[in-house]
C-alpha cells in the first residue's frame, strides 16, 4: 500500500499558496491528501483510495456524509431560499430550528442565535455575558474561567479563553479578563484516585474566583470532555461541584459543547450525560453533520428579559453574523435533529459506543496504552511507553497518525493519545472494521519506534 498519494505540480504549487489548518505546508506535501468524495462511513482521496472516516470528519459528520434526509433538506431549501438580510428578518427555517434545539436541550436553556459555527457561538457567549451583566446592574463582572488544555475557538475572544500556548503564543498579547485553572487530568498522578484528583481541580475553581473578586468573574467556560487536552472525562461529581460554586459567586456556568454536543455523549447533550444543567451552551460541529457551516449559542431564555426594552434604552444584544440564522443552514440543522430524536441515535451512541470502548480496551495487550476515556461513541486512548512508569510516548502518536492514513484510516491523532467519534449510522460491523484498521496501523507504528 502506498503510503503517499501523488500530486500534480499544479496541486503543489496551488497548495504551497495557501494554509493547512496547524501544519506546515512542507510537512503536509510529505505526505499529501487532497479528498475528491464521501459517502456514508467514507472519503475517497483524487486517486481513488478509500480511508473509512473514524471521527466524523473532525466530530463533525455525526450522520456521515451525504445523509439522504440531509441532503434532501439542503435540496428543498435551496429551491426555496438560502438567504434573508439579518438586519431586516428572520425566516420561517430559523424559528424552526430555534424550536427545534428548545425541544431537546436540559432545564430552560431555550434563547437560541444560530451562527456560522463553534467559534462564532463561543465568541457571541462571551460577549452575550458581559452584556448581561452590565445590563442587570453587576457591570464589574467581565472576565472568564477557562483551563489549561482547553480549545474554544480560533476568534481572538475563544483564543483568550482555550489554553493551549504554542496555539496562541504568536498572536499575543492576548485579550484582557481571561484566567486559567487546570483540568483534572493534571492532577491525576497526585491523588489516589480520579475522583480526588477532579475534587481538587473543581475547588480550585472557587480559589481563582474568591481571590480575583467574585464581583469581577462573569463565567467559566469549560468543554465537558476536553479534546486537545486528550479526551479529558471529568466525573459527574466535578460538575456538581463546578455548578455549585458558579451558583455561589454569581458566576455563569458556560459550556462549550461544540464537540460534545448532539448524541455523541450517550445524550442530546454531554450536560445531560453528566447530570449538570449550565447557564449557557455553546455548538457547532454535528448540528450539521458537516453539510453547511452552522453553530449556535443557547442560553437561559429568563436571561434574555435582560436584552429587552424600549428602543431608546438601547438593551438588544449588541451583535450580529452576516451568516446568523442563515435559513439554508437552519433547514439542514433541524433536519439532523429530527433525524436524531425519530432514530433514538443517543441511545445508539449508548450502544455503539459500550461495543467500541470494549473493541479498544484489547489494545492494551500491546502495553503502550494507559487508559481509554470518553462517553458514548466519543472515545480517546492514551500512549505511554509502558503502563509502570506512564511515561508519555509521542514517538509513538505521530507514527500512529502516519500508518493511520497509510491503511486507510482517519481519526485525531496527538502525539500522547488518539480520539475517535464514528458516525452514528455505523453499525457493529461497521465498528469491526475500524478498529481492525486502528490494530494494524498501531502495529505497524510499534514496529517503527523504539521504547527504550
């Protein structure tokens, strides 16, 4: 099997003219993949390769790709409308989708703005709070909470709340009012146990908070299972804890359930899978399942008596999106919801993903795994170079990623661990085979590193 498709020199050229997403471009023409089609469970590359797509694009495609009732909605829409001017309307598609997402989101989070995507959602939650604040006579309150590892986004807003340095170090100075706690997973080899580890990372929580002024805090935002951190899964009772002391200091609790969201977890949303309701979520991703560009920022509807006034009070919430509330994007939204909800598809996350994290648990024959975390069908392995000392084993990771897109494979690899998140139209078989293709590339990178 040929580990590097060819490419044109026209291809090179036009690509050594653009930017591929946290990559130099020279590393990507080593070894280049330049997608021509999808289907279902799968992508094929310009020469005709198939590579079967373990993480729904990039936790996107949660019904695959080219879904017949998604592709359908997109059909009929773009027969009817696919834009209104924002300044002057709303559409009939937008106001279903609204309904639709208050239908199956936890407690009374029912105020629903549709955007272009995740960062737009998380950036609209950070100023939607500050605003909020200022309007309900608490205007001191302006910063935000975020961790170390976390990823919310690439607005300069969301980057001043992710906590990944090398991601952010080149456009510094950053914004003003974002502070950082660590995760959990920092703490691990502290404690005895998990369990005492996410006690004393939700407490330091309230440490930040009471020592910066809680009359300063407006709210901490956290994904529910942090990917770049390495498919970080707190306990139910870290959230508890979390939401107790948001509720305390006056404190908004924020999810970024860009991610997480719609089924993936075993639930509509990862906030019901844990049993904690927040103030604000935030989505993007598998809203679409990939097929246009949308998020949405969801929040408390008694919130938004805040926004409201006379015309002179000047109380509307102070922003916009070309893009928001795009009536073709809102008509394929809605179609992926009831495609979910009619399917039962959380219960199938359930399912599939009990069957795929038993599938996964076999690869600690090989002694290079640590632990298999997630929810549902959301699920990451950790390397390390033996399971005694848990040393980390990047070496590993990046030839994990190589042989992954050798045999055909692709999921999200880091160097300490690697994350998949199936479409939910996979089957039993369907997770058979993914997982023969995760053992046979994690063999074959094995045979190229040394663990000495």
């Amino acid at each position: 099997m040929t580990s590097t498709m060819q490419i044109t020199e026209r291809q090179r050229s036009l690509l050594q003219r653009t930017f591929i997403d946290y990559l130099p471009t020279s590393e990507f023409l080593e070894h280049p993949l330049i997608i021509d089609r999808a289907e279902g469970l799968y992508y094929w590359d310009v020469a005709g390769k198939r590579y079967f797509d373990a993480i729904g694009g990039i936790f996107v495609a949660i019904l695959g790709h080219r879904h017949p009732r998604v592709m359908k909605a997109m059909r009929d829409q773009m027969d009817k409308l696919t834009f209104a001017p924002p300044l002057h309307s709303v559409t009939n598609e937008l106001l279903d989708f609204v309904e639709k997402i208050g239908e199956v989101t936890p407690g009374n989070l029912k105020y629903v703005k549709p955007y272009s995507g995740g960062s737009e959602a998380v950036e609209s939650a950070l100023k939607f709070a500050r605003q909020y604040f200022k309007q309900t006579g608490r205007p001191g309150k302006y910063k935000f909470i975020s961790r170390y590892y976390g990823y919310h986004g690439a607005t300069f807003g969301g980057m001043g709340a992710s906590g990944n340095g090398p991601r952010k170090s080149k456009f510094e100075p950053q914004m003003d009012g974002f502070l950082k706690v660590f995760p959990p997973s920092h703490y691990r080899d502290q404690f005895g146990t998990w369990e005492e580890a996410n006690r004393f990372a939700a407490r330091c929580v309230e440490d930040v908070i009471v020592q910066e002024d809680p009359a300063t805090i407006a709210g901490f935002i956290v994904e529910p299972i942090g990917n770049t951190g390495g498919i970080i899964t707190p306990t139910e009772e870290y959230f508890t804890i979390l939401r107790e002391i948001c509720d305390r200091h006056d404190v908004l609790l924020i999810f970024d359930e860009v991610i997480t969201g719609f089924a993936k977890t075993g639930d509509m949303f990862a906030a019901q899978t844990f049993g904690v309701t927040p103030d604000i979520i935030c989505t993007g991703k598998g809203i679409s399942s990939g097929a246009v560009p949308l998020g949405a920022m969801i929040a408390r509807e008694d919130m938004a008596e805040a926004f409201e006034g006379r015309p002179e009070q000047n109380l509307h919430f102070a922003h916009g999106h070309t893009f928001a509330g795009n009536p073709l994007a809102c008509a394929v939204g809605s179609a992926v919801l009831d495609e979910i909800v009619e399917n039962n598809l959380c219960a199938k996350a359930e399912r599939l993903g009990g069957y795929l994290r038993s599938k996964l648990t076999c690869l600690k024959k090989y002694g290079v795994v640590r632990e298999i975390r997630g929810r549902g069908i959301l699920l990451g392995v950790e390397f390390v170079k033996d399971t005694r000392t848990m040393a980390p084993f990047p070496e590993l990771g990046k030839q994990f990623k190589l042989a992954a897109i050798e045999n055909g494979l692709i999921l999200r690899a880091d160097p300490n661990w690697f994350a998949v998140a199936p479409p939910l139209i996979a089957e039993e078989q369907d997770i058979d085979e993914m997982y023969s293709l995760i053992d046979s590339s994690l063999q074959q990178a094995m045979a190229r590193v040394s663990r000495s």
